[in-house]
C-alpha cells in the first residue's frame, strides 16, 4: 500500500512538469533517494 501510495506522487510530480518519465535530473536523484529511504525504513519493520 504505501509503495501505491509512492507511486502516485511520483505520476503526479511527473504530470506536474508534463513529462514521460522524465524529471530534471535533481528532482529524479531526490526521489530515487527518498524511495531508497523508504525502502531502508520498511526493512526494519
């Protein structure tokens, strides 16, 4: 559920600069770190 939730703020910021996929490269790296962290906290539980 919270991956879900992820993802449908990842497809609205990427709307939000009306790109396939494609986010200027800091903005990407941010949300890759944040998913990352998501990921590493999820582990611990």
């Amino acid at each position: 559920m919270n991956d879900d939730n992820n993802l449908r703020k990842d497809v609205e910021i990427r709307s939000m600069f009306g790109a396939k996929g494609k986010l200027p490269k800091g903005i990407q790296e941010k949300l890759d770190q944040r998913k990352s962290n998501n990921n590493e906290e999820s582990k611990k539980d």
